[in-house]
C-alpha cells in the first residue's frame, strides 16, 4: 500500500520477478484500500502483503 500524490491510497500487485502484475484504484481511506487488498486476498491465497508507506 501507498499514498499517491492525490492523498489516496492504492495498492500493487508484483509478481515474484518483481514486476507489476495489478493496481488499484485510489481509496479515499486506508480501511476502503486495506478491504480492497483483503477482497483480492481472499480470491488469490497466499498472496504475500507488504505496506510501503
């Protein structure tokens, strides 16, 4: 997770290569970005998460 140059908060998916595989849309919230992050989760188990702030 990050906060963008607008205040609002996205998410990235990397693959283990290191690449971008996903993105999100801008959250108002980090709780909207963290339910978002949590509703992919849920459809890709074992997903690794890490906060970048």
């Amino acid at each position: 997770m990050y906060t963008d140059k607008a205040g609002e908060s996205r998410f990235r998916f990397k693959a283990k290569n290191g690449e971008v595989i996903a993105t999100s849309e801008g959250y108002k919230t980090k709780a909207s970005c963290l339910n978002g992050v949590d509703s992919v989760r849920k459809n890709a188990p074992g997903a690794e998460v890490v906060k970048k702030d």
